[in-house]
C-alpha cells in the first residue's frame, strides 16, 4: 500500500470521526447524597434527554439527588410531569421528589448488582449556563408573584425560601401551635384573622438544621408583606411574628388557648376542653359575654404566643405556669354546676368569680406578705 492510500484512509478516517453527533458529555458538581455505593461519573445524554449515572454499588442502597431545571426537566406543557427512570435498564414505577422553582430532588432507590441509573426528561441542556441562576438572586420576584395570587380571606400565607432542610413551628390566634418542617421551597396557607374587639397575631420560628445554606421566611396576607427575616448563619433560626390584617371572624370567642394548650401538652387535654366549652357553650350565648371575650381576647391574644412559646423551650416554666393557672381553671368548673340562662346571670355569675380569682390571686399573696411583714 503506497503511501497516498494510507493518507487518504487517514484523512477518511479523521472526518468520519469527526462527523460523528456527539450526543453525550460529563456532567461535574451535582449535588447528591448516596448510601450503599459511590458514583463513578454523570453523563448528558441530549439525543435521548437523560442524565446517565454510573455508579458501583456496593449494597443495596439510595441516590438523593438535585436536578437543577437549568441542566435536565420534564415537563407538559408549563407543569412538571414525572421523569423516566430506569435502574439497569428496568423502569423505576415510584420514586421520592422534592420540587422548587430551581430544582428537583429525585430519590431512587438500587440494588447491589445495578451499575447505571438513567434519568430521562423532556429536555436537556448540554451546556451548563455561564452564571447559575441563584435562588436568592430570584426569592423577590416570587415573592412578587405570591403577592398577586388570591389567599382565602381570613388566612394568610407562610413563604420558605432555602437551598437545605429546616425545621420549626408556626401558630397564630386562629389556630394552636403546629410543627412545620421540609427542604427547599415551600408554603404554608393558615388562619389568620381579626374580629371585633381582637387583633389577631402569628408567629414562626423556623431553624436551618445545616451550617451551609440560607433560610428566608415571609408572610403576606391581602396582597401586602406583613413581616420577613432571613439568615446565613450556621445553624441559623428565625423568628418573626406581627398582627393579622384587619377583618371581622364569624366566631367572635376567635382561636384556641394558646397558653393552656402549651400547659397541658395538648388542645385534648380535659382543662383545655373544659375552657373551650365555657366559651362556645356558655359566655357566648349571650351579648354580655361575646362582649367579655372579645375585649379579653384583645389583651390575651397580645402576649399568649410569646407565653406558649417559653413553655415549649423551657419545662421549668412550663410547670411554673401550670401551678399558676390551675386553681383559676378549677375556679372556672365552678360554672358548670350553675344555670346561666340570662344575661344577668352571666354578669353576675362572671363578677363573682372575677372576685374570686383576684382574693386568689392577690388577696391571698398580699395576706400573706403583710403578716410576715408584722411578724419580723
């Protein structure tokens, strides 16, 4: 073979390489958590619009992993749709997601003898952008967004923005303290409302449970900000509470007992019964006790949120308030053994144990101040 044949076979050689698609290319800097194996490398696949993961498993195990939109997604339309995945070439029926605007969180599961996992979408990007889109750079236009969106009345809405897992409680004077928790971007829709004679309030403390990230929280109700804090500290919490937009409840006795519920462990408990029951059942059959609750409930709702929260972070003081509220509850079953059938009754039958409550309360205290005063 002369040496002109063997240029040319080059050269053909050369442009048929070079005229081969190149479908697929590395992937570096997803971010993953694996337990059971280790991954070997990811690869873009744009002809068939899949993310393909090597992978050595050891055992059986699970990949939790973040898909930004900006690399791989699936969608129909404008809405997210399930991606395909296969594990070893069989297709995965279920699978765990967590969305936000940004990402997908998918979490599969494998067995010790797969080596691949394909993750197929509607659409890939094979170039990574030049500058990430960041979430914090963007929380203020979603937030703009949320603020455009319809909230029932009455309610107001809890916005969590993070790139990591958080955990806290919210609670407001509609309605007793509740455990929220989750990763990423989420919601939270809650009453919120003010009646006559009552301003109704909130608050949320959510932690970030990792020293890397950030946490943002806001609540918005009727298309306004009503309060927002964020952080970046490690481990970093946030606390933020406010009053409620201004409008009228059907219910004039309004939210729960914020202070005897953190007392006595749960809205259940026989005390936290017996007090909602003198209130539906009792004082709010009448004009001159729908009177009573709503002013009280003025000055309750002012501090009982910041009462109920010490009580969950300190058991000590728990227990202090539980000896300080137990004789007026006792005081108040009193009520249950007399017939309150007019409104003078109420008034007189509520004066009374008013009385009773302060010789309790301050009579009794101040008795005993005096005479050790006399004594020494």
């Amino acid at each position: 073979m002369n040496v002109s044949v063997i240029v040319i076979l080059l050269s053909l050689g050369m442009i048929g390489l070079i005229s081969i698609p190149v479908f697929a290319q590395e992937v570096d800097d997803l971010d993953y958590e694996i337990r059971g194996g280790t991954i070997l490398n990811f690869e873009i696949d744009s002809k068939t619009t899949s993310l393909i993961i090597s992978l050595d498993a050891r055992a059986r195990g699970e990949l939790t992993i973040t898909l930004p939109r900006y690399l791989i997604d699936a969608k129909s339309g404008s809405d997210d749709v399930d991606f395909d995945i296969f594990v070893s070439g069989f297709h995965l029926n279920s699978y765990d997601e967590v969305s936000t605007p940004f990402e997908r969180t998918v979490t599969i599961l494998f067995k010790r003898s797969n080596s691949e996992l394909i993750i197929t979408g509607t659409y890939v990007f094979s170039q990574l952008p030049d500058t990430p889109v960041t979430q914090p750079q963007s929380i203020d236009g979603m937030i703009q967004s949320e603020l455009k969106m319809e909230i029932p009345d009455g309610n107001a809405k809890l916005l969590i923005y993070s790139d990591t897992t958080w955990s806290g409680a919210l609670q407001s004077s509609s309605f007793d303290y509740t455990d929220v928790d989750g990763q990423n971007d989420d919601s939270v829709i809650f009453g919120c409302e003010s009646s006559l004679g009552r301003q109704g309030v909130f608050g949320a403390k959510i932690k970030k449970l990792t020293q890397d990230g950030f946490l943002k929280i806001v609540v918005i109700q009727n298309q306004k900000i009503v309060s927002q804090a964020a952080t970046t500290e490690e481990f970093g919490e946030i606390l933020i509470n406010g009053n409620c937009e201004s409008g009228v409840s059907s219910a004039p006795g309004g939210g729960g007992c914020l202070i005897a519920t953190a007392t006595y462990g749960s809205e259940m408990a026989p005390q936290v019964q017996q007090l909602r029951e003198l209130r539906d059942n009792t004082l709010l059959k009448s004009e001159s006790g729908k009177n009573f609750m709503n002013s009280f409930n003025g000055m309750y709702y002012s501090f009982s949120p910041v009462i109920a929260d010490l009580e969950r972070e300190n058991p000590l003081f728990k227990e202090t308030v539980k000896l300080f509220i137990t004789p007026m509850i006792s005081s108040l079953s009193l009520l249950n053994y007399v017939d309150m059938d007019s409104e003078e009754s109420v008034l007189g039958y509520g004066i009374s144990l008013i009385v009773l409550n302060l010789a309790m309360y301050v009579g009794i205290p101040a008795s005993v101040i005096i005479g050790i005063k006399k004594k020494f």
